[in-house]
C-alpha cells in the first residue's frame, strides 16, 4: 500500500505521458513535491494555457497561436512551393536548416492501415484542398518508415491527374529515421537532392 494516494494519482498522469516510465515519473513527482508551489501552479497553468489556446493552422495545419501560423502569414514564403510533413516537429527541423522559403502542409501522422489511421485521420482532405490552385511544386518530406512510404505512394497516386510537379527529399535520411532527429547538414543536403516522383 503507498503512502500517498496523491502521489500515485501524479505518478500515473505523468507515466501517461511518451518516453516517461514509471520510475522517472516517481522522481518528477518528488521533484514537483519540493518545488515552491506557486511554481508548480505555473508549471499547471502554462501546459493549460497551451492545450487550450494552441490550435492548427488553418492554411497548413501546424500548431500556432493564432488562425494562421507566421509562416502562412509572412508575404516572403512562395505560397505556390508547399512541402509535405507528418509533424509540426517536422516544420521545425527544416526551418532550422534556414534553406527552404516555400510553405508546408502538416498532415499530424501517416497513413498506417495496420493500426486503423486512414486518410481521414490525417490531414489529407486538407492537402488536396491546397492542391486544387496552381502548386509549383510539392516537396514530400514524410519519415522513410513504411507509413511513410505508403502515405508518400497514396499522394502521388491520389494528384496523378493534377500534373502538378512532386518531388520527395533525398534518401540521406536513414530508413527508420525521424525528420525531427535528423542534423540540419543531412536534412539540407536532403532537400537540395530532392527527386522527382
Ligand atoms: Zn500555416
């Protein structure tokens, strides 16, 4: 039986969370014990704040704090470039590569039938939308995973008749890899090399 029926219910929120096993969420719940608590009411109020006035881009679908994001709003980017992402992680990775002047399309996940995400789970409808106006290009950045490579086959297939240039970031990422891990050199040398479909 614990000692602390509190602590239990903090240890379980805090497991809940990726990466955090039960031993690391203990200590971070001893950790929170020992901060002053108007620290720790900080702490509640800004994860708060943000899952409440966090939302998607309504152009791009990346998280911002506003309708649209800086990047959709900022009149340098090429509107007509759009480059494909799973992630927001993803948009991150290659802003800091400081490279790429065209826009994104987050799609929050990839295609994976086996674990039931369809096309409506991720923001598919959303892309195709954008791609109804005159595109220049479409720069497919997805993880090289098999969800990847499936969500990457399902676009192309999908814009056949649109004729609208894709091209996909070069193999330099290793098989397995997340966008979001890999270093600024390989994810630019990546886009530089990047292949038509
Ligand atoms: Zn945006």
């Amino acid at each position: 039986m614990a000692n602390s029926e509190r602590i239990e219910q903090a240890v379980e929120q805090l497991a809940s969370l990726p990466t955090i096993g039960r031993k690391t969420a203990r200590r971070l719940a001893f950790h929170l014990l020992r901060l002053p608590e108007e620290h720790v009411q900080r702490f509640a109020e800004t994860i708060i704040a943000m899952r409440r006035e966090v939302q998607e881009c309504s152009i791009c679908c990346t998280f911002t704090d506003t309708t649209t994001c800086p990047t959709c709003a900022n009149p340098k980017r090429n509107v007509l470039q759009i480059c494909v992402v799973e992630q927001p992680s993803d948009v991150l990775a290659i802003e800091r590569t400081g490279d790429y002047r065209g826009v994104y399309h987050v799609l929050h996940g990839a295609l994976n039938p086996l674990d039931g995400v369809g096309v409506t789970d991720i923001r598919m409808r959303e892309l195709f939308a954008r791609l109804e106006s005159n595109i220049e290009e479409v720069i497919l950045a997805v993880n090289p995973t098999v969800e990847g490579e499936l969500t990457t086959q399902y676009i192309v297939k999908m814009t056949q008749p649109l004729t609208i240039p894709i091209t996909r970031i070069a193999r330099g990422i290793p098989v397995g890899a997340d966008l979001e891990f890999t270093d600024e050199a390989t994810l630019s040398r990546a886009f530089i090399g990047r292949q038509p479909v």
